[in-house]
C-alpha cells in the first residue's frame, strides 16, 4: 500500500528542472508548451501540452512520473 505525500523531500522547482532537462535533450526547444505539475501517491506527474487554446495541434509533448524522494524519473512518454 502506498502512502500519500504530504512534504515530499523534492521542491517543484527541483522536479521542473529534472523533468525540463530530460524533455530538452529529446525536444530541443520547449517554447512551444506549457507545463502542468502535480503531486500524487506516485510521485510528481508532470506534463508538457501545447500552448494555444482552441487550435488543434497533433502530436503533444513529453509526460513524467517523478520520484518524489530521489528525483529518479520513474516513467516517461514523448508524443511527437
């Protein structure tokens, strides 16, 4: 059974900086998206979506599960 976190050893910006250097080696640029953040039982999901409402875009940006103790990226997809 896995507990919830309630003061994770991991500030956001740590998480951003993890999940953001991980998504610039695959992606190159970032411009293009915005970033959600959230902290879950599992650790910190963070996802990158395209910027512009109302316009459709295919495709989306790369998606992270984040330890949020050691910082490992404990899953990740690019959608591309």
């Amino acid at each position: 059974m896995q507990s919830t976190l309630l003061e994770p050893k991991l500030t956001r910006d740590r998480v951003l900086s993890i999940a953001e250097a991980d998504a610039v080696a695959a992606y190159d640029n970032l411009n293009s998206f915005r970033v959600e953040i959230q902290l879950k039982s599992d650790g910190w999901h963070v996802e990158y979506l395209f910027r512009g409402e109302g316009r459709f875009h295919t495709g989306g940006g790369p998606t992270y599960i984040i330890d949020a103790e050691t910082g490992a990226i404990l899953d990740k997809k690019y959608y591309q």
